[in-house]
C-alpha cells in the first residue's frame, strides 16, 4: 500500500492518492480523496472511504494489535465504497464522522450494477481525559500514557443492498459479498434462507458502541454489535421477515518490555439469531509484537494463535475462512513509512 498525498495551491485543499495490491487475491486498485478542511470543527472530502460504522474503519489501520481485524468486527463492520463525508472536532476530545456513499461496498462492483439508493453512516467518539488516544486512535499504547486516556464511542448506519448480478450467464454468482449470515453464507447466494430461493434485495441496519482505555503500556478495548437485515425481497416466497445478529469483543494488551514487546489476548463472539434457527460462534486469540528496532512501532514482527469455533465470516486476506473450526497460525512483519 502506498499512498502519495499533499495539498494543492493551498494548505487546506488536501488530496490522496493510494496504490493498493494484495497478491493472494489478485486485487490492484488506485483510488483517490480531495478534501477541504474548513475549520477544525468542520472539514468535507470525497472519493473512496470506509463507512464509518466500527471502530476500525475510522484510521486505526494498521495500528491494530494483530494484522487484521478479530472476528466479530469483519463479520459486522461494513466496507469501503465511493461517496462524501464530513468530520472534525467541535468541542475538545469530541469527534465526529458521516458518510453518504453508492452502497457497502464499491468492491467488483461497477457504475452501471449501482442502484439509486444511497448508504448513510456516522460515527461519534469522546476522548474526555486526555482528548486524545495515539496515534490514528491506534488499538495498543506504545506512547506509553502517563495519565490514563480514555475513549468512548458509537457508530451505525443503514444501507439498502442489491445483489448486483444483472447477468444471467451469471446468475449463481453475486457481485455482493459483504453480507455474511451466520452460518458464514452469503445472504445473497442462491438457497441461503430457502432451498430454491435467492435473495435479491436487502436493507442492512448496524449499531456499535465502543470504549478503550491505555495506560503505561497497557490497552483494553471493547465493541457491542448489532445488525439488523430486513426489507428482504426474494425471487420467491422466504420463510422469516428479518434478522438481528449481536455479537461483541474485547482486546487487551501489555508490554512487559517497553517499545520492545508486547503481548496481547483477545475474544469475539457472534450470536446469530436464534429464532431464524443461527448458533453462536467465537474464537479466542493470543499474540505477541516484537519491536525489534526498540525506536518504532512501525516495524514490527507479529506471531498469533487463533482458536475459532465455526467462523461466520471469511476474511479477503486475513485470519478466517467461513465455517472455519479449529486453530490458526500466523507469523507476519509489517514495515511503515
């Protein structure tokens, strides 16, 4: 990922370009944000961003605890697509974030699939005693905090989402892959909620509520979920009207050597809606960064063993494959600048 980024005839109009590529997918994408930041309290963009309706849309990357999200966060979250926001800092340590966007997720998915409906998504964050919490809001405390800092935040938003297959060569295949069920199906997949039936509309609710704390080394976070689907319209009749799915987790971290070495642990759990027939999965997880320059967090090996029971998600190029049980091994290092 490289990102090349400045402002033009004058301080305040920012743009961004970014080249991005993941080889064990075949994804290459350049895409672009032009920005104009008004007043702190008030800036507006457009181009390609992430929806802001979790935690970790919202900048933290890559400054997470692993390389990837945990699981229930990538079963929740929504994704990245084209549209305008706004964001800034009215009051002291008081952030917000909106989004109007195409859909969940620009994806595979071209200007001529795009229906006229429109994803709205905010974000508000408290930061109430330092009013600030690291770098990029980062999900560790390498700064090594002397006073506790302390954040508090809720996001959420609504999507109406189509299938987008106008093809019928194509027509087991869905453009949409965002919307997971908790048996790790596609909602859109044919038979996914009815033997013969294929989903082809949808509308797509979430709520999140977050909290962090960091303190000399340590972090603790947390996130509540909750996604709602309804509004669905099959190519046939469906057995249920909608689905709410919960699900949370928690991460913690220590460095038992300061700026040297961290250890972490952490669970998520999703619980599928019981009474359209879904069971709870989750995992638990345990890892280790080592900073080998002892001068960075920028340069880091990262060593993590997962234990997921049935994964409801499958993950572009992380840790998770969809129905997944059993352990996961990863050893990766990570360079910025």
């Amino acid at each position: 990922m490289v990102h090349l980024k400045g402002w033009v005839g004058v301080p305040k109009l920012l743009y961004q370009l970014t080249l991005w590529t993941v080889n064990t997918t075949d994804q290459k994408s350049l895409f672009a944000v032009v920005g104009y930041q008004f007043h702190r309290a008030f800036s507006v963009y457009g181009g390609l961003n992430g929806l802001p309706g979790s935690r970790t849309l919202l900048g933290s990357h890559p400054y997470w605890l692993g390389h990837d999200r945990v699981m229930a966060d990538e079963f929740f979250r929504p994704y990245f697509t084209h549209g305008v926001w706004a964001s800034g800092e009215p009051l002291p340590g008081l952030w917000y974030t909106g989004m109007i966007g195409n859909n969940n997720s620009a994806l595979g998915i071209t200007a001529a699939q795009l229906t006229r409906q429109f994803a709205y998504f905010g974000s508000v964050w408290w930061m109430p005693t330092t009013h600030e919490f690291g770098p990029n809001g980062s999900f560790d405390d390498w700064e090594y905090h002397e006073d506790v800092a302390t954040r508090f935040g809720a996001s959420g938003g609504i999507s109406h989402e189509d299938r987008f297959t106008d093809n019928a060569d194509n027509a087991n295949a869905p453009d949409n892959t965002t919307l997971r069920l908790a048996d790790s199906l596609n909602l859109f997949d044919v038979d996914s909620l009815a033997p013969g039936i294929t989903v082809q509309t949808a509308r797509f609710r979430m709520l999140s509520l977050d909290a962090g704390l960091k303190y000399r080394g340590i972090f603790i976070g947390a996130a509540y979920f909750q996604r709602w689907l309804d509004e669905l319209v099959g190519d046939g009749p469906l057995p249920l009207d909608s689905i709410v799915d919960k699900g949370f987790y928690v991460q913690a971290a220590f460095y038992p050597v300061k700026h040297e070495l961290e250890l972490y642990g952490a669970t998520s759990w999703v619980f599928g809606d019981k009474d359209d027939g879904f069971s709870t999965q989750h995992e638990y997880l345990g890892g280790a960064n080592w900073f080998f320059t002892k001068t960075t967090r920028n340069i880091r090996l990262n060593g993590q063993l997962i234990y997921v029971d049935r994964s409801p998600v499958s993950s572009s190029f992380g840790y998770y494959v969809g129905g997944q049980k059993g352990p996961t091994v990863s050893l990766g290092a990570s360079i910025l600048f």
